[in-house]
C-alpha cells in the first residue's frame, strides 16, 4: 500500500519528504549570525563598490582626453567614453526637441544650427508653436486616413480633451519623448530580434539579459543612466529605451521563429535575395507578434513616463508628481487619463498603420490621391486663421484657440478631490478593523516566519523544488540565483521582498482566476475586461497610492493592496486568454458528456488553460515585484527601500545595480521554476 | 547610432563656433532642477526670473532631489538652491567629496526639520503636555497604528534622509518601549497621512520642516532636549538631543562662476528668509495658482527683496 | 526508359545523376567511405538520415513527372534538392543544361526568378498580403514596377477563376481558392519549370478532384515542364506522363502510369497497383492495337488520351474496330470490342497481351 502510493505520487510524496526536512531545518538551526546555517557571510559585500569604482573610472579617467571647454576658455581632462555617451545623449535629445518644437514651439532647434548667442541677439529666431488645434485636427485626420471614422473620432476626441484640460503643453513633452523612445525601442527590438533568429551564438547571450532587464526595477539603473549619460530628456528616452526594448526583442524573435518553413521556400522559390526574404517574407509574416511588440513598447514607455521624470524627462509624469506632493489627486487623475490616452491612441494608429491596405487600381485624380494631406494643409490654415481670430477675441487674457496654458483648462478636480474626502470620511473607520486584523494576524506573522528562516532551509527548499521539477539542472539554476543575494548583505531585505511579493501573488492568482474565468464565459466581458486591464497596466500606480495610504496608513497593507491592483492584470489577462483559446470542440464535448459549468471549469478549461495560465502567474510574479519595489515610495524596508536609499547613496551605482540583480534574480528563479514546470504540463497535455 | 553620433558632433560643432567672444554671461543656459515640491518649483521660477532679468537663458530640468547632486557635479544642471541640511545634506556632501560642486551659500531662513505633530493635536490636548517630548511618555496609545503592535508610531521620512537618527534617538530617550519607528517612502506618504489623521482628528507624530505649506495649517515641532554639538551618536553623543536649526543652502556647479559671473554672483547673493519661502508655496498650495504664474506675481509683488541681489 | 511519344526532344530540362541527400554531422564523410553503396540503416546507426539515395532520371521538356511515395520516402526532399532548396550532398543535377549545384547565389536567384515556380502543400502565402499581392510578389521581388505587376497579376487571379477576390486576405480563403493563389503565384513569373509539392494534399477529396482537373486544364494551356510530389498514387496515375515511385530515398520504378499498372517492377510498387481498377485509370493509347492494313472501321473515332472507362460503353457498341486519334487527329491505333472486354473483364495476363 505504502510503497503504491510512493511509486504513484513521486514528485508528491518527494515533496512531503521536502517540507518535512525544511521544517526540521527551521527548527534545528538556531539564529546566530556567526552560523553559516542560520546566515550566509556577505562576501559580497564589497562588490557593489568595484562595481562603484569601475563605472567611475569607465567615467570619469579611463582614456582622457583633452577637450577645450570655450566658456571657462581652458582645456580639461574629460573621459573618452563619457565624451561619446554625451554625444549620443545630444542626438536623442536633438530629435526629442526637434519634435517638441514642431508642436509646442522653441529655440532649441534654432540653436542646434547656429548657437545660443544667435538666439539671444535674434529674438525673433524661436520657432512658433502650431496651435493646438491642428494638431489635434491632424490627429482626426490621421486617424481617418488609416482607419476611417471610428479611429478618427478616438483621436479627435482624445486631443481635445487633453487641451480642453489644460494639459496641453505637458502632454506635448511627454508625447515628443514617447514619439522618439517608441521608434527606438522598436527599430532595436527589430534589429536584436533579427540578429537573435540569424544567430544562436546572439541568442544565447541576449536571452539572460534580457531576462535581466525585463526583471530588474527601473529605479535601480536611473543612476546609471544619468552617470552615463546625463539627466534630461534625453535620460529619460533612454532609460525608457531600456525598459522596452525586450519584450519588442522577445516577441520578434518569438514571431519569426514561427514563420512557417514552406512561406520561407516560396519567399526562395520567388527568388527573393536574403534581404527580400528577411524584410518582406519573415518580418511581415511575424507581424502579428512583432505587433503585439509595439504594442508592449507603446505601453511600456508611457508606463515609463512617470519614472522618466525622475531622471528629467519633462512633461506629464512631472506634473503628477508635483500633484500628488500636494495632494490634489483629482489633478493627477486627469493628469493619468492623459498618459492613458495617449497610449491608446498610438497603440491604434500604429495598428491601423500596419494594417493599411493599398488599392492598386484605383485610377485617382492629384486631389484624390494627396486629399488628406490637401485636408490637412487647408485644415492647417483655417487654423492658424482661428488662432489669429482668437487673439481678437480675448484680447488681454488667454488665447484659447492658440493654447490653452497648463492647468488652465476645465477640471473635474474638485470632483474627484471630493470623492477621495468622502472615501477616506466614510470608509476609514469601518477599514480599521480589517487593518489591524490582517497586519497583526496575517501579514506580521508571515513576515516574520520569512525572517525565521535559516538560510540553509531556505536553499533546501527552494533548490528542493527545482529538483523535483525540473532535476539537478533547475535546483543549481535556482540555488545559483538565490546564492548571489544570500552572499550580499541584503539577504534579510530580499526576504521581506519575497513576502511582499508571494502574498500578493496569491491574491492575485486567485482573484485573476476567478474573475478571468467568470469573464471568460461571455464574449463582451470578455474584451471590457481586457480593455481594463490596458487601461490600468499604462494607469500611472502612483495615482492610487496616494487614496491607499489615506485609508490605511503607511503600512503594509497599503503597499499590498497597490502591488495587487497591478499584478492581477496579467492574472486576469492571461486567464481569459487561456480559456477562450480551448477549443470549443473540447468545450462542446465536455458539456455533451453531461458536465454541470463547475465540473467543465475545472476539468477542461482549467487544466487546457493551464500551460497559458502559468505564464500568467509567471508575469503575475513579475508585476508583483516591480510593484513591491515601487511600494517603497510609500515606505517598505525591503529591497526596494534600499534601492530608493541607492539614489542618494555615496556608491549609488554599485549599490543600485547590485540591488536590482537581487530583485531581478528573486524573478528568475521563479520565472524558471514555473516555466520548467508550465513546459513539461504542456507535454504532458499534448499542447505543446 | 553613427549618424546620430554624427550629427550630434555637428552639433556640439555648431553649438561651440558662436560662444568664443566671452563679454559677460554665456548665452548657454542656466540649467535649473525643479523637485517634486511646491516652494522648491516656485522657488525655481523665482530664481529662473532673477536671472532672465540680467539677460540670461534659463532652462528647467525635473530631477530627483536626491540624484540631482551627481548631475550637478557633472554639469548637467548647473544650480541648486534649495538643500535641507538633514535631508540632502548626506547627498550633497557625497557629491562635493567627489568634486565639482560648490557651495553658494546659505539662505537666511530658519528651518528646522524635526518630529511634530499637527497643530489640532495641541489645540484638542490629545496628548497632554505635548510639545514637550516628555509627555509622550504618558500618551503612545493616541499615537499607534495597526501596524505599531499598541506602541506609538513616529512616522519618519524615507531612510536615504538621515538613517537611524530616530530610531537611536528613542533609545537614547528612553522611549523605545513605547515607540517604534516607521520609515515612509516619501513626502507624498507622509502628507497623505497627515491629511487623513486631520480628517479624523487623529493624533499622529510625522517628521517635518518648516518653511513649509504645512506652516499655514499649523504644525508644532516636539521640544526635545536641545542640540549640542556632538549629541548625535554619529558624533560620538548619547543621542538623547532634537535637530538643530538646520540650513538652507545653494549650490552650484563649479563652472558656473566662470561661465556666468554676472548670474553667479546674484545667485550667491540670493537669500531667502521663511517668509519668502512660505509665501511662495502659499500662492500654489493656498491659492492654487500655477507655479510659473505663482513665481511671476512673487517677483512682481517683491521687488523690494530680490532687486538687491541683482545689483 | 521509354518516353512519351509526343515529346522527345535531345535535351532534357532536368536531369539528375546519382543524387543523394544526407542529413547529419558526418554525411559527407560517411557517404565518400559508402563508396556509392548506402545501406539506409547503417546509416541510421550513426547518426545520419537517407533523404535521397542515389536518384538518376531525367525529365523532357513538356513532360509531367509525378514523384509519388508515402511520408518519408524522399520525396519531398528529391524536389528540395532539385529546387535546391536543400542542398545535395553527391551527385549532380542539371537544369537546361546548366550545373545547379555549381551556381552561386546570385545565380540562382536569377534562374528562380525566371526558370522556376513553386506550389506548395501548406499554400505558404504571405498573411499580410492580398490575393492579388501575392500573386504580384515574385514580380515585385523581380523589381517589375508595381503597375505591371500589378497588372499581370490580375490576369493570373482571371487564369484561376479568383476574380472578385483580389482584395481578400489569405485567411479569407478556403483551402482550395488559397492553392490556387498559390498556383497562380507560381506561374506569375511565366517559369519553364514548374515543382508542385503535394500541391493537393491539405484539400478534401471533392475540391482536389476539382482542382486537379483545373491543373489538367492549366497544362493543357500551357504545357510546362512539371515535378510533381504526391502521396496519392490515384492522383500520380491521373495526373503524370511518367511516375517514379519512392521508398526510402531509392526511386524504385520509374515509367508510364500504363507500364506501372502493367507491370511493377518490385512488390513494392506492386502493392499499389494491385487494387487499381485499370479502366479508370489507363488511357486508350497505352492499350491500343498497332494501325494493321485493315481498313475496315467503325465511324467511331476516339480520342488516345481517353480513360478506358469513359469510352468503354461506346467501343462495346462497334462491331468494327474503333480509330484511336491524336491530338492532331492522326490515326495512331485501334481498339476491338473484343479486346475491350478483356481488358474490362479478362484477366492479368490478357490485358497485357495487348500492352
């Protein structure tokens, strides 16, 4: 009996061997710094300053050269590699104001071709900014060429709100950054994903880097870049570039590997040179997944654009920060819905773009052919009259039909800021309760049992695991992963992160089941469902920060409830898309064979979902950690505090990056254990 | 990337042809750093205003308030003028150790950042005795949270401020049985806290300063023991001492003199007292006018203070 | 050999000699030391996997060749190292004359632009791309300005009846309308050479039958020379001028569908002619009489590329031997009643005594 249920429960019965051993360790070994069982010794304690020292050295005295600075009119030392990142720096930043200018005016492209003093003794050579309804007009108009009436309203309507607003000239900021960090993003993603597919030896060593980028907190490396390469825009864009560049790689790479054999042999047998198969059979065939890849870098760098204004990016995120530092939240909504528009609306215009269908025998006219830009000029010049008409208008005030200045517009503050009272007025005394109960009986003594744990219990454990699911090869992945934060001195903050994080990942996976498997069911909730989740992937977090530290305080519970708001998304997202992937032959059958919905739930869409689902968990776990570490903005003592406290730190950049490998390890090693596991179901469904 | 790199070589090319005649103050802009608060982004556009009247150029950058020190020694931002002893001190002395950065001097503003506790916690003698920091002995309870285990919290700023002085300094009072410290994430945390308490009339102890917009509402910093020099456990003390009145200073890159001596010297000149800190913030945070228009009326309606420092 | 009647010309369009494709690390060496004698499993042994084992045959201009085998018989890989899609390990192929296997890219690409079209069994258009766009491809691929292309390839969307769907998207097709795109694709360039790989396979039986009678009707047009991959050996004997049939990367017989019916050269080959119905399949001409001095016939004439069956009822009905005429209406035989009720009743031996 006994040795059946053995040999028929393995990897079950290994597991209760496992926890059986893990607690035994937990009990046995006793806290004691100088144990090696209870603590491993940081040895890597001083990395983060080599680490430090290098990069200033890369900066700031490796390979000197003299450069002749004319303001002080004295030669100086200055690094060779900082001279060329200064350098790249300014050619980001000349085509972020070289856009910015065309829409809200300047002197900086002025100033690029002649020199500051030009502009000062010229004070008519600044560039006018276009008003802003044409823009807008011009987004209509856009919006209608590529995809008629529907895409032209949502841009319309989406430009006008964000003038009538009196968000014009930030959101202009944002847009320009946006408009140069996308294309970036997008043309690197292409390039290393192509690279990738041509090459093994490219992928095998993007494929941890990109592991690495995708996993580690952006807060870790804005030191870094602005080391490297400055602060301003420019450090923004590039940041942002950092950020959302590997999904784009990821997902080309994905696309072109599932381009089908026999396309590639027609592409060959039409005699296409390797540069025809490359851009018009395999690039355009991938398309659908190279799509969703802009799509992720669209979101991506308007997900950025808050964290960008720490390093200097102008614009929108700024603004949020300085209004929610006062606390006029119903500002920094209006302000969010702008950012989330924003996306939306490139997210559909680069769609309609690539879906653009050309009518070959149309025999058009001159006027046929050119009548949206004909559209546009006349639309530009009824415009301009417009605004030349508005300056009669209101002739001493502001002229509303040229610009409507920053927070100037119509607001729905008071609205929202009244909502927020009446929440906190309502609600806050009924919260307590559940407060104090879930810190005191579920969150305090979870945190505490992470920090009882001897490490050597931990590696048990977790290496355990990967043995069981994936053999000896998973269990040193995952050991070595863990091995690198148990030797820094940030073993105890990394426990507290992974608390944070497990806790809200169950949360998370369970109301992401529920509520994507119920939504699943019908079409329409289906796609609202999606639709909010979009809305608040791109939603600024900080937003809801601040109303969850109203109702419950800076406290754990605040930083959960923020990091489960976002790490449901992909719960939910990847739940419905499972689900509504089974086939509905599958489906039909099972509701033949008599089942109730409960029984066909979890016999058949469940477990059919299962390997999509898994991957949900696996970005569930990744959202949840980069949320953890944003909750340091609201006050943690994990990692994410520490990388925080790394902005100001003497070794900054040792610091910062040492962190964010720590946090970006902690989402590897989960990411292979569900991966490792997700795969061998798929075998073993057959899905594969 | 090389044509890019290519064209921005053009550009630095074309950019440095026009500034060899040096009269006076480079037509480079000023490169000013706006943080994440109201007096500091005013305070910016003040100052911006001061230096445009002497026929400069200015530009804004949003900067993190703790990085902006490392850009400053670089040279990508060129001023800074508003650095709180205890909370960027750490910072700013971190960059000047490495170099190029220079002190600008100190603003005449008497600022203290310390533990306080909202004016209506006195007013409705929540805690009797109060701010006198020994009757928080008789009174954690009216200061706990559900996270506090029954202690009483003191809500500190983010740890990157000044690192365990709180923490040591309940010990060295004796008060650690009664209270624990908890570390906020940042300003915006503890505001939101604040506002919240107030909507409760709950008692609640925060670190904060002064000039600062929590000024108009009332706030009422905790007497502790004086400071001394060398009461601190970082210095060698038993800690058991409050915050001195801190300073505010300007800093600046240390080219700045060189390339702009006309802007330089207003800007070393430039002192702000409290009030002129409180008014500026008064005018976005009580007003609620935009921070250009709240710096434009402030530089109209003082003439009188800031004319001085250009001349 | 024997070769179709019609078309002998010298030269050959393709003409393959000793061709082996090897697949794994050390097929070069392994085949060098085979000394041209590869055992298929002491290969497997090492790592290595036959594609094709030594494969000689020629194919005519005009003629149709169907190399039909089941999965894993080469086939598919024969045509791959034809179309040197893959390249060959040994032997040498020629194309007009010309050495395939010495060309470099460049000139390859050139005889693929020109020489050569290609069907395949999953379509492989592009997804992206319009009926009409992708039938324009190879010419746009050629550099061909986009208004002839387009064109041109309007009059390949009327050749396979696809008119009114230029606009559609591939994935706006059945199955039967995206090979046809893809046919008309392949014949866009006009090439001289034509390799259809189970071009009919993915289809449901009633759209293959259709569309093989489409195909029919297309090389009746226009009389390209064709190699043709099928798994259906019904297909081969509809469709072909000559089959070679496939097992283990070894072309085990290589005739006329008449002369595989008639007589398989191996037991393989016999297993598939075993249950086919000959009538239904053989033509007229290949059961035949010689012209004799007789001179009395029926009135009746028929047509040499006729399947038995289809005029069987009709010759039953003569008394008098029946005409068998060409194309150009040229008599070429005859047919007896008599011998028409042998070859639908009589056995084995009797029908090929009028081989």
């Amino acid at each position: 009996m006994d040795t059946s249920f053995f040999t028929k429960h393995r990897k079950l019965s290994q597991f209760g061997i496992l926890l059986i051993a893990f607690f035994a360790l937990v009990i046995l070994v006793k806290p004691n710094e100088a144990n090696v069982l209870w603590r491993f010794p940081s040895l890597l304690a001083s990395l983060p300053g080599i680490i430090n020292d290098f990069a200033e050295n890369l900066m700031f005295n490796w390979f000197p050269i003299q450069v002749y600075d004319p303001h002080i009119e004295e030669y100086e030392e200055v690094a060779l590699l900082r001279e060329l990142t200064r350098g790249f720096s300014r050619g980001v930043l000349f085509m972020i104001e070289f856009i910015r200018e065309i829409l809200i005016g300047g002197v900086k492209t002025i100033v690029a071709f002649t020199s500051w003093e030009f502009v000062r003794e010229n004070p008519w050579a600044a560039w006018p900014a276009v008003p802003w309804t044409v823009v807008a007009g011009g987004a209509a108009i856009l919006g209608y060429a590529l995809n008629g009436r529907n895409l032209a309203l949502l841009a319309g309507a989406a430009t006008v709100y964000i003038s009538v607003f009196g968000q014009w000239h930030p959101a202009m900021e944002t847009l320009s950054f946006v408009l140069v960090a996308a294309p970036i993003s997008v043309l690197l993603g292409l390039l290393f994903g192509i690279l990738s597919y041509k090459s093994h030896a490219v992928e095998a060593i993007l494929a941890p880097l990109l592991n690495i980028a995708q996993t580690m907190p952006h807060f870790s490396y804005l030191v870094p870049v602005t080391v490297f390469f400055g602060l301003g825009d420019h450090a923004g864009a590039i940041a942002t570039i950092i950020f959302a560049t590997p999904p784009m790689i990821r997902l080309t790479l994905l696309g072109l590997k599932k381009v089908p054999v026999e396309v590639v042999e027609a592409g060959l047998m039409n005699g296409s040179n390797d540069r025809q198969i490359l851009f018009k059979v395999l690039v355009p065939t991938a398309r659908r997944d190279i799509l969703i890849g802009v799509n992720q870098v669209i979101m991506q760098c308007l997900a950025m654009a808050v964290i960008a204004s720490f390093i200097g990016a102008k614009g929108l995120g700024f603004n949020l920060l300085l209004a929610l530092n006062q606390l006029r939240i119903g500002q920094a909504l209006e302000l969010g819905i702008c950012i989330v528009l924003i996306a939306v609306v490139l997210d559909k215009l680069s769609l309609a773009f690539a879906n653009k269908q050309t009518d070959y025998f149309a025999d058009l006219s001159f006027v046929e052919r050119h009548k949206y830009m004909l559209l546009f000029a006349g639309f530009f010049v009824g415009c301009i009259a417009l605004a030349l008409l508005g300056r009669l208008i209101f002739q001493d005030g502001i002229n509303y039909l040229y610009l409507v200045p920053h927070n100037k517009g119509i607001t729905t503050e008071l609205f929202w800021q009244s909502g927020v009272d009446w929440m906190v007025d309502n609600w806050y005394a009924g919260l307590q309760g559940f407060n104090r109960g879930l810190i005191v009986n579920v969150l305090q003594p979870m945190k505490n049992a992470y920090l009882a744990m001897p490490v050597s219990a931990t590696f048990l454990l977790v290496m355990g695991i990967g043995y069981i699911i994936g053999g000896i090869r998973s269990a040193l992945i995952v050991g070595g992963l863990l091995l690198f934060i148990a030797l820094t001195e940030w073993w105890d903050r990394a426990l507290i992160t992974m608390y944070m994080a497990s806790f809200s990942v169950i949360i998370s996976v369970t109301i992401g089941l529920i509520v994507g498997s119920v939504c699943a069911q019908y079409t329409f909730a289906s796609k609202a469902a999606l639709l909010v989740c979009d809305t608040l992937q791109t939603f600024p977090s900080f937003i809801y920060l601040i109303p969850v530290i109203m109702l419950f305080g800076v406290t754990d519970t605040s930083v959960l409830i923020a990091v489960i708001i976002y790490a449901t998304i992909p719960a939910v997202r990847y739940t419905i898309e499972g689900i509504r992937n089974v086939p509905a032959s599958l489906k039909e059958a099972g509701m033949m064979s008599g089942a109730t919905a409960f029984q066909r739930w979890v016999k058949i869409d469940i477990p059919l979902a299962f390997p999509h689902i898994m991957l949900g968990v696996n970005q569930t776990v990744i959202f949840a950690l980069f949320m953890v570490i944003i909750g340091a903005m609201i006050g943690t003592d994990d990692l994410g505090q520490y990388i925080l406290k790394a902005l100001s730190d003497k070794q900054g950049i040792g610091n910062g990056l040492m962190l964010g490998l720590c946090v970006a390890f902690i989402g590897l090693a989960v990411d292979h254990l569900i991966n490792t596991w997700a795969s061998q179901r798929k075998n073993a469904l057959g899905l594969s | 990337m090389k044509i890019r790199n290519t064209l921005s070589a053009a550009v630095i090319g074309l950019a440095s042809i026009g500034s060899q005649a040096m009269a006076a103050d480079s037509a480079e802009p000023i490169v000013i750093p706006t943080h994440n608060w109201s007096s500091q982004v005013v305070m910016a556009y003040v100052i911006g205003g001061i230096f445009e009247s002497l026929g400069d150029t200015v530009e804004y950058v949003p900067a993190d308030s703790q990085a902006v020190y490392e850009a400053i020694r670089i040279g990508d931002v060129t001023i800074s003028h508003e650095v709180w002893q205890s909370t960027f001190g750490a910072s700013f002395y971190n960059a000047m150790a490495k170099g190029g950065i220079i002190d600008a001097g100190t603003h005449s503003a008497a600022t203290l950042e310390e533990m306080g506790v909202p004016q209506y916690v006195i007013d409705d003698n929540l805690c009797p005795g109060l701010p006198n920091w020994e009757a928080l002995k008789n009174c954690p309870e009216v200061f706990a949270t559900a996270d506090s285990e029954g202690k009483g919290r003191w809500l500190e700023g983010p740890q990157s401020w000044h690192g365990d002085l709180m923490p040591t300094r309940l010990a060295a009072l004796g008060l650690s049985d009664q209270y624990v410290v908890k570390f906020a994430g940042g300003a915006d945390a503890i505001w939101a806290e604040l506002a919240s308490a107030k909507k409760e009339g709950r008692g609640i102890i925060t670190f904060n300063w002064t000039p600062n917009f929590t000024d108009a509402e009332g706030f009422a910093f905790i007497e502790f023991p004086p400071y001394t020099d060398g009461c601190r456990v970082a210095d060698g003390g038993d800690g058991a001492c409050g915050s001195p009145k801190g300073w505010l200073k300007k800093a600046a890159n240390y080219k700045f003199p060189k390339t702009h001596p006309a802007a330089y010297s207003a800007f070393s000149k430039i002192d702000f007292s409290s009030t002129d800190i409180g008014q500026m913030a008064a005018l976005v945070d009580i007003d609620g006018m935009s921070h250009q228009d709240a710096a434009t009326k402030w530089l109209a309606d003082h003439e009188d203070v800031w004319k001085p420092f250009v001349e | 050999m024997p070769t179709p009647s019609e078309t002998t010309p010298n030269e050959p369009v393709i003409k393959c000699q000793s061709v082996y494709k090897i697949f794994g690390e050390n097929a070069d060496k392994m085949l060098r030391a085979a000394n041209g004698n590869v055992d298929a499993a002491k290969f497997q042994e090492a790592g290595c996997v036959v594609g094709v084992n030594d494969a000689s045959f020629e194919v005519y201009k005009g003629e149709m060749l169907v190399v039909m085998g089941l999965s894993g018989s080469g086939k598919s890989t024969l045509l791959r190292c034809i179309s040197r899609l893959t390249e060959t390990t040994a032997g040498n192929i020629h194309i007009d004359g010309q050495d395939l296997l010495a060309m470099n890219n460049k000139q390859l690409i050139e005889l693929r632009r020109n020489k050569m079209g290609m069907v395949f069994q999953s379509f492989a258009l592009l997804p992206h791309k319009t009926v009409l766009e992708n039938i324009a491809f190879p010419l746009q691929i050629k550099g061909i300005s986009t208004r002839d292309a387009m064109k041109r390839a309007m009059e390949m969307v009327e050749l396979v009846s696809l008119d009114g769907r230029q606009n559609y998207f591939p994935r706006q097709l059945s199955g039967g309308q995206q090979q046809r795109v893809g046919i008309a694709r392949s014949l866009a360039v006009e090439p001289d050479i034509w390799f259809l790989d189970e071009p009919f396979s993915a289809l449901d039986p009633l759209i293959r039958k259709e569309m093989q009678d489409e195909f029919l009707r297309l090389q009746g047009v226009l009389n390209k020379t064709i190699l043709f991959v099928t798994h259906d050996f019904a297909e081969a004997l509809r469709l072909a001028d000559r089959i070679a049939i496939m097992k283990d990367g070894v072309i085990e017989q290589i005739d006329t569908p008449a002369n595989i019916v008639l007589n398989p050269a191996t037991e393989y080959v016999s297993k598939f002619t075993e249950e086919v119905p000959r009538e239904k399949v053989l033509k007229i001409k290949s059961v035949m009489d010689p012209i004799t001095d007789e001179t009395d016939f029926s009135d009746l004439t028929i047509s040499g590329d006729a399947i038995i069956e289809t005029v069987a009822e009709a010759v039953l009905a003569q008394t008098k031997p029946v005409r068998v005429m060409d194309k150009d209406n040229n008599i070429i035989g005859s047919v007896h009643c008599d011998k028409m009720i042998h070859i639908l009743f009589g056995k084995d031996d009797d029908a090929q005594a009028g081989a």
